[in-house]
C-alpha cells in the first residue's frame, strides 16, 4: 500500500517537487503514473524509494511511515519493492543468471534457494535459454526483461517500473507493459508505472494519474469492462504464482 497526506517536497534550491499531493494505491493495484518532463514524476519515485525526504506531509509504503522511518530500517523498506529504471542498470560484467541471482545474494539468501528462484524467475520473463548470455549479447528488450526479473527476485510486495519502456523498441513497449500486467494479476503484486507516455497507457484499461508542476491534476480509474488482448510479439511463458518455489517475502511492521 502506497499513501500520501498532502505531501509537500521543496527542494534545497527552492525549486518545489510535489505540492499537497494526496494519493492512496490499495495492495494488488496497478496504476499509471504519468506527466511530463519535469511534472514532479521523478520526485515521487524517489519519496517511496526514500532516496529523497518530503518537506511535510505523511507517506507510507507497505506499512512503513516514511516520515518517522529510521535509517537503519529503509534497506528492509527497500526489500520490500523492486525496481525497474529506464536504463536497466544490470551489471555487464555478470550474465543474465548472475544479475538476477545477485539481488537475492545480496539479501543472503541461502544458495541453494537461489538454485531454484532463479530459473523460475528467468522462466516467466521468458529468458530462460538466455541465461548465461551476458547483456552485450541480448537486445534492449532482454535487458529490460532481465531487470525485470531481477526486480521480482525477492518477490516484492511492490513493483514500481520507472520509465520501464523509455529505452526499448517501441515495438516491445506492448509486450514489456503486458507482462507487468500478467505479473500483478497472477502474483497480485502492487504494480506502478511511471511514464511520461501517455498515448501508450490510453491502451489499457487501468487506473491513470496524471501529474503536472508537482500537483495531482487527475485521478482516472479504470473502467470496469474486460481487458481485450493486445498483440506480443513473443509471448514469455505464462506468469503462475510468484511465490512460488518457496516464497522469499519479509513483510515486518515496525512500531515506532
């Protein structure tokens, strides 16, 4: 669960972030975050990521309270989210099985769990031929599914997507958004978009905010109508449950 209370973020320089936004986004939602350049978009991702503080206001993200966390207790905060950027960010001295393996080693988990998540993961995105493959010898669309992937590695509560197709063959912008669909109707992961494509979201039949100078201007929901199918240009392997084998979520609440 995402939920901001007239949040506020006034940068040091002056120059203002976000401005009284109000926003709640229920466990198992998918919604879009849209706006252009420069519309307070990118402020938002880094209040839930932390990796900025809110002038006033209240946040919280999958039962943290962001205005009283600790330092010490965002890296569990951030273990419950994975993140997909715009410029994919794998580790190019790693292959495909290691960039994704390496989100999980770097929360200790056990080898031999690791033996197992990964493949499953590799599988639902569709790269499972592509493992030992390094990201020199993959496409755009590769790479962004890898860092999917390893997005889902410790199966998060959350997924956010930053600009997920900004770097991809506008061809594969469909399939990418389609498969973060699959994933939260399947897993029932909390899934948000942030893009500044609006003609693509208009696609799909899902919650759209748009932000523009920092301010919510609309909150759209979707429509209640069956979603028609869209056209992949490879489908990836059915996406089943994601906890499965053997879960890796930690969902602690702290009382502060």
């Amino acid at each position: 669960m995402i939920k901001f209370v007239n949040v506020n973020k006034v940068y040091p320089n002056g120059t203002s972030g976000l401005e009284n936004v109000n926003l709640s986004i229920e466990d198992g939602e998918f919604v879009f975050v849209v706006g252009d350049s420069g519309s307070g978009k990118s402020t938002l991702v880094k209040l839930i990521l932390t990796e900025e503080r809110h002038t006033s206001g209240r946040i919280y993200v999958n039962d943290y309270d962001l205005s009283r966390i600790k330092n010490r207790h965002i890296p569990a905060l951030r273990r419950t989210m994975g993140v997909v950027f715009q410029d994919f960010r794998l580790i190019p001295t790693m292959n495909v099985y290691d960039n994704v393996a390496f989100a999980l080693r770097v929360t200790n988990i056990p080898s031999r769990e690791i033996k197992k998540r990964v493949p499953y993961i590799l599988n639902l995105v569709g790269l499972e031929a592509k493992s030992k493959a390094m990201p020199t010898q993959i496409s755009g669309g590769e790479q962004q599914r890898v860092a999917l992937a390893r997005a889902l590695a410790n199966n998060p509560m959350l997924l956010l997507a930053d600009e997920p197709t900004g770097n991809i063959d506008p061809n594969l912008t469909f399939e990418i958004m389609e498969l973060l669909i699959e994933i939260n109707h399947a897993a029932k992961t909390t899934v948000l978009v942030v893009t500044h494509e609006q003609d693509m979201v208009s696609h799909f039949n899902k919650r759209i905010i748009t932000i523009n100078k920092g301010r919510i201007v609309s909150d759209a929901p979707a429509q209640k109508k069956r979603r028609t199918g869209l056209i992949h240009s490879a489908d990836p392997a059915p996406v089943s449950a994601l906890a499965e084998p053997n879960a890796i979520r930690r969902r602690t609440v702290y009382d502060w």
